[in-house]
C-alpha cells in the first residue's frame, strides 16, 4: 500500500502495546478516507496508522457498500452517521456525497471511518463526537460545493455554445441536453452556503463537453483535505485519552476544594459517611478516581446533590460543568461528559461505561475496587462528623497524588520501564497494578489542565518518557 499524499502513518502495527497507563490510545486506532470511484472500485485516500492489507481491503469494501444516504430531494445531501462491526472490529463511518460538476452526476462518494478492536471507543463517539465528525464531512461537501457553484455558469456556458455551434448524433445530443437541464434546475435551486475559489476557464471549456470524464481531480484537493485532516487529529487525540471527561470539559484550576468542609450543607445520612457505612464509597471513589462517570440515581434527586458535590470535590482535577442533574429518566449517552450526574432513571445503563450509584436501594453497579488498590489503605472511620471525614479522606486522595508525582518524576523522566520493571517500582512505592486506571487518568488530565498538547504515543525508544513532568 503506497502512503498518501498529504500523510504518513506512523510506523507500527494496528495493536495495543504491551503496557501504556493511556488504556485507551490511537495505536488502537485506524483511521481513513475512502473514495468510490465511478466506473471503479473504492481506494484509500488517505489513512492514519496501518491495517493488514487485506483486512484493510475487505473492511473498505464492506463500508462502501452500506447504502449510505437516504433518498432525498436535495442534490448534494448532508453526510450520514452510522456505526457497527466487522469481524473483530467496531467502527464508524460518515458517508458524504461530494459535488463534482465533472463527475457522472455531479457527485462522488466518500467515507470517513474511524475503526478499532475497542468498542468502548466506538461508543464514545456515538455518545459524544458523531456531530463533530458530521461536520467534518460537511465541511468537505461545503469547500467542494464552492468549487461547483464558481464552475456552474461556465460549464453551462460551454454546453449551450456546444449545442447551438456542433454537429453531434441525437444520443450525444439528447445527454448534453440532460445535463443542461439538470445543471440549470441545481443553479436555480442551489441552497448551500459557500465561499469564493478561483476556477479555471480553459477546464471547464474542455470537460463541459465531454460524455464522460475519466481523469477526475484529486478528492483531496476539492475538499481541502489537509484542513480537514487537522480536525480529524484533533478528535483522535481526545480519543486517545482514558476517559471522555478530560476531552470533553475546561478545567477549573480557581475551585480551591481544600477549603470546602461539607458538614453544615449535607444533612445527616445524605453524605459520603452515608456511603461509607453502606459500603459504597470506595467503589465511588474509584469511579471518579479512574475518569468514569458516576451516575447517582433516586426518585428524589434533589436529595443527592450535596453529595455529588462532596464526590466531586474530592477529585485532584475539577471540571467546569462536572455535575450535572436530571429531575428525570436520562440515557446514559447524554451523561459521559460529567464526572458526576444525579438522576431520577437511567435508560441504557451499562458499566462499561460508566457506574450507577443506586442510593434507594443503596446499590452499585460498575467496576468493583480491587482489593489491593490504594484507596482501600485510607485509614478511614465512622466516628467523625461529616466535615471531619471529608477533610481526612481529602487529605488520603492528596497525599495518593503527591506519592504518585514524586514516582513519576522518580522512574518515569527516563527510558519507561517494561510492564514487569514497572510493577515492581509501583510496589515498592506502596501501589499495585490495579492502581494503573487512576494514574492513566490522573496523567492525561494533568496535560489538560495546563494546557499542554495531547500526547498520543512514544516510541520506547525515545530518552523521554510519555510521562515526563505530568505534575
């Protein structure tokens, strides 16, 4: 497979690497353009990272033969999302119909997938990213469209001219006809927004009267593609993050959490003490812990805010917008960018993707917390009034932070160790493996939070680790 002309995909197979704290990065990412061609068979236009060539042929022509765009009177229709599986892949596809006055139709199609052996990745772009993948295609569909409308009056120009002053046979004669009418019903009724591009006169005189065109310009460079390619890395690096919550909220650095003391605002039995004595919180805690949403469900959500706010504030990373409530039944899609919601019902729950917090039935659903995981070392008791609690479980989640920072700077400045040097330099320092979540979560938002770039991956090669200073 030759490389693509605006793009070479980093060296490497489609796969995990053997440890990252990342649990989720872009090298489980393949992403492409692909083009059907009239008369022809779909290509690659353009790729990031590498497929098995056959895997890669086989799922191109599975994609493009999914009917993609709904029937519709408008010529130049908005792209379309759909999302499934092939074999051991999920992926998504944003199929477009790209305006070519040159093409058989005047369109061509085109298909932005991104795929994975992740469905978990898949889903968070059905839940949070499908419209800014949509408008991505769109845009596309915009910049080619700004291309036809500059070249309409031209080409119907050299039509009308061809008919009027050349002698062709009635089936040459009865096609320019057709698609002079067709050109004439798009101008009257072209609807898109464009912009201004320079066109060249001498092409449009030459395929304007031409049956059919078989040397069709490059897609890439009527949709702009390296602009567009752009916007596409900028969603494949927030997909490389652990957790949908750092790609999808501004960090607040001004909340100073240290001085929130929680015991006047809770009422009794409404607090994390509540959670302590039912056996809840640790497994809450993880959940905010490793990035994964806490959904707090019950009939009475009003009741639970407080709470969700005490959870919240725990976090060594504040989000704008991070609690979020619905005084009724809400689908868990519409939850993933919060850290904590409080609901009346969930619809679709799966923790997979995020933790339910049942707090009628006192019941949670989500990823347990391993026993050797830190937060269970909190010495912790249920002797104390709420403010007290709060202010020594604060400093146990901080003082976890400051370990882990001097660890970082310690062991992880260098060339990264291997999976095995690695968990024995955690347990040394008083963590284990299961602790891993946490620290993927605690790394990737402190890149967030002072605005430096996303990282995506290292080679292990490198002298500085993908870990450097993240604190």
């Amino acid at each position: 497979m030759s490389d693509s002309p605006h793009s070479k995909p980093p060296t490497g197979s489609f796969r995990d690497s053997p440890f990252q704290f990342n649990n989720i990065t872009s090298e489980t990412l393949y992403c492409a353009l692909f083009e059907f061609l009239q008369n022809s068979q779909p290509i690659v236009v353009w790729r990031y990272r590498d497929l098995e060539q056959k895997t890669e042929f086989d799922l191109m022509w599975y994609i493009m033969s999914v009917p993609n765009i709904a029937p519709t009177s408008e010529p130049f229709p908005k792209p379309t999302f759909m999302s499934s599986s092939f074999e051991n892949f999920s992926f998504c596809a944003i199929y477009a119909l790209i305006p070519d006055i040159e093409a058989r139709g005047f369109t061509r199609s085109i298909c932005l997938t991104v795929v994975t052996q992740k469905p978990e990745i898949i889903y968070s772009i059905n839940s949070l990213y499908n419209d800014k993948l949509l408008n991505i295609l769109d845009q596309a569909r915009i910049n080619a469209a700004s291309l036809f409308k500059a070249e309409i009056d031209p080409h119907i120009e050299a039509i009308t001219q061809y008919l009027k002053n050349t002698t062709i046979d009635e089936n040459a004669k009865l096609h320019f006809q057709t698609k002079l009418e067709k050109l004439l019903e798009i101008r009257d009724n072209f609807t898109i927004e464009t912009h201004s591009v320079k066109i060249s006169k001498e092409r449009c005189l030459k395929y304007a009267t031409e049956l059919i065109n078989y040397d069709l310009r490059k897609i890439e460079f009527m949709i702009d593609l390296p602009v567009l390619q752009n916007q596409i890395f900028s969603i494949l690096n927030i997909l490389s993050l652990p957790t949908s919550v750092i790609a999808t909220q501004l960090y607040m650095p001004s909340i100073a959490t240290s001085v929130y003391v929680p015991n006047i605002e809770i009422p009794e039995g409404r607090g994390l003490l509540h959670l302590y004595k039912n056996n809840l919180l640790k497994n809450s805690l993880y959940s905010i812990m490793t990035g994964k949403t806490l959904i707090i469900v019950s009939s009475t959500p009003d009741n639970w805010k407080p709470l969700a706010y005490s959870l919240a504030s725990l976090s060594p990373f504040r989000w704008k917008n991070d609690i979020l409530q619905f005084n009724c039944p809400v689908k868990q899609t519409d939850c993933l960018s919060a850290t904590i919601v409080v609901a009346q019902n969930i619809i679709g729950a799966d923790s997979s993707y995020a933790s339910v917090l049942n707090m009628d039935s006192l019941v949670f659903q989500g990823k347990q917390c391993p026993e050797k995981s830190c937060i269970n070392k909190f010495q912790l008791s249920d002797k104390h009034n709420e403010g007290t609690f709060w202010l020594r479980l604060n400093y146990a989640i901080r003082n976890v932070k400051e370990r882990f920072s001097r660890f970082t700077l310690i062991h992880l400045t260098r060339t990264p160790p291997n999976e095995e040097e690695l968990n024995s330099l955690l347990q040394q320092s008083g963590f284990n493996q299961c602790d891993i979540p946490i620290f993927a979560f605690w790394t990737a938002s402190s890149r967030n939070s002072e605005r430096r770039p996303l990282i995506i991956s290292v080679p292990q090669s490198q002298s500085q680790s993908l870990f450097s200073s993240p604190f």
